[in-house]
C-alpha cells in the first residue's frame, strides 16, 4: 500500500475593513487609554460598542468612558498558547465586566497558575507599550486589589487622528492528511500520471477519487489511469488578481472532463485567448519541470466533442 500523505497547511489572508464613527471611537479611544462603550435605548452601556442595539436594533450613538478596571464572570485556563495569541506564557481566556459596563470583554489575564483564577477577582487593564488602534492596545488584563471606578461617563468620542480602518490578519495552522485514495492519486501526479478510482457498483471512475463512491456510498479500491486528454465542460475568465498571485488577468478557469473520467476537475487553460475558450474544447496537459500537477492546460488540435459526450458532467 502506498504511503498516506501529509503537509504541513497555512490559509492566511488579511481582513480589511472600514469603521463607523462608534468603532473607530472605540479604538481611538483604546489608543489614547480610554475605554468607550455606548448606551442603549435602555440605559445598558455596552462594551465593546455595537452601532445597533442588539435588542431594538436601534441606531445608538452615545458614547460613554467605562473604567480601565473590572470583575471577572467567567473564564478559561489556556496551558499551551498559539502563535500570535496576547501572551506567550500559560493564561487566562476571560470575559471581564468593565466597571460601569454591562457586557463583558474578552480578552486575556495574566496569572501565574488557574488557581490564581476565579470568577469575581478584580483586574485592570495592562496597556500596550505601542498603540495603534486596535484590540491589541490592550496588552492583557492583570489581577487588581482596588476598588472599583466610578459610574460611566459620557464622552464626545472626538481624538485627533482617528482610526478609520483596520486589517487584521486571519491565519489558520494544520496538518492535512489527504487520506488513501488521494495519496495514491498525488504519488501518481508526481510521474505525470493521472489516476482514478473506480466504483465496484455503479462502474464510474471518480477523479480526484475521495476512496468512496458518493452515489452508491461503498469503498472504492480500483485504480483506473484517465486522460491526459480532456473535455472543457464549463468554465469561467477571471478578471480580479487575487493578492500575490503571478498569473496575470484576464485567464480561463475550467471544469474539465478527462478521458476515461466520470467527474470533472478544474484547473487553468492557456496557450489560447480568453474569448476562444469554449465548452466541449478539447485538451491536455502541460506540466513544469518537478511539477506535482499540470500547471495548465492547452488545446489539442482536436474537432471539440459532441455535447453529448459530456453533458452528464458540467
């Protein structure tokens, strides 16, 4: 039996964003020190701030100081911080009620050990040595032994230089395991080799193969090798670079029938204009030296296929 597969995974992109006149006050606010909420129709004041009251869904615009300390509610011990949480020592997850406030922040507490930990101990927060407007102008909280500020207050949410916008990384670590059918199907990509795999019952020939038949729900075990020639049964052309790509716009995207196949796969067409590009286009593969898959695919030459012949698979 071949080897099962696994690698190393990263999805990152960034997440940008624009902010209203309440959360750029937010944080502003964090930036300079002051830690702003905002009253709802009913008097609660509400942080973080939401421009909506969350039970009326009222516009609310009244903008309040809270104190920099509060009382823990609930929280959770976290052994074995991630890369880019707030510590890089053993914390606490907390949602801690900001004096004056009445909705709790999440955020981190820095504690020696969880039973440093309880729900009810008093904090504060621990400013960051550099802010710039975000959540992370905050450091952590830390416990406190005073007693608590006083009432909430208003405040006109007005800083010089307001924060307009943020862009916050999103980054996801894993190992994947592709399992083994599609281990199989990746060490034949590696000889140029396309390969499939065949349901014992229905007969079709799933490419890339999931090591189940999705009609029948029964194992599949045959390995069949398909294409390389293939069917463009649909596709798109693709006007928008997406950040970092090196593929220059415009360019075809295609679902493509391989000979042989009874599931389409996608992947790029080129070596032919954008506006030639057409369903029942005939074509192959080309590949790069040490390519692991086909960098793209080209037309053959070929007369295109009847409709029929791949009208099952779009």
């Amino acid at each position: 039996m071949s080897e099962i597969l696994t690698a190393p995974l990263v999805v990152e992109f960034p997440f940008t964003r624009s902010l209203g006149p309440v959360q750029s006050a937010f944080l502003t606010g964090l930036r300079e020190r002051v830690v702003l909420g905002v009253r709802t129709t009913d008097g609660r004041i509400l942080v973080p701030p939401v421009e909506y009251d969350p039970y009326t869904a009222d516009e609310i615009r009244e903008l309040v100081e809270v104190g920099a300390t509060g009382t823990v509610t609930t929280w959770a011990w976290n052994p074995a911080p991630r890369p880019r949480q707030p510590l890089t020592t053993p914390f606490a997850w907390v949602l801690v009620t900001l004096d004056g406030a009445d909705t709790a922040l999440l955020h981190a507490l820095d504690a020696p050990g969880p039973d440093a930990v309880r729900t009810g101990m008093r904090v504060r927060v621990r400013w960051a040595a550099e802010r710039t407007g975000a959540i992370t102008d905050i450091a952590c909280f830390e416990p406190y032994e005073g007693g608590e500020a006083g009432p909430a207050t208003p405040h006109t949410g007005v800083f010089a230089d307001p924060v307009t916008g943020i862009t916050t990384p999103a980054r996801l670590d894993y190992t994947y395991a592709p399992g083994r059918a599609q281990s199989r199907h990746l060490a034949a990509l590696a000889r140029h080799i396309t390969v499939g795999e065949r349901c014992p019952e229905c007969r079709r020939v799933y490419v890339p193969p999931r090591g189940a038949c999705p009609t029948c729900g029964v194992a599949t075990g045959e390995q069949v090798e398909v294409g390389p020639r293939g069917t463009v049964t649909t596709y798109c052309v693709v006007n928008i670079k997406a950040r970092n790509a090196t593929i220059d716009v415009p360019y075809v995207y295609a679902h493509i029938a391989l000979d042989g196949a009874d599931l389409a796969l996608h992947g790029r067409i080129a070596g032919i204009p954008c506006d030639e590009v057409r369903m029942g286009l005939r074509v192959e593969p080309v590949w790069t030296e040490d390519a692991r898959h086909p960098d793209h695919y080209r037309p053959t030459g070929e007369p295109d296929a009847a409709y029929d012949t791949y009208k099952e698979l779009l």
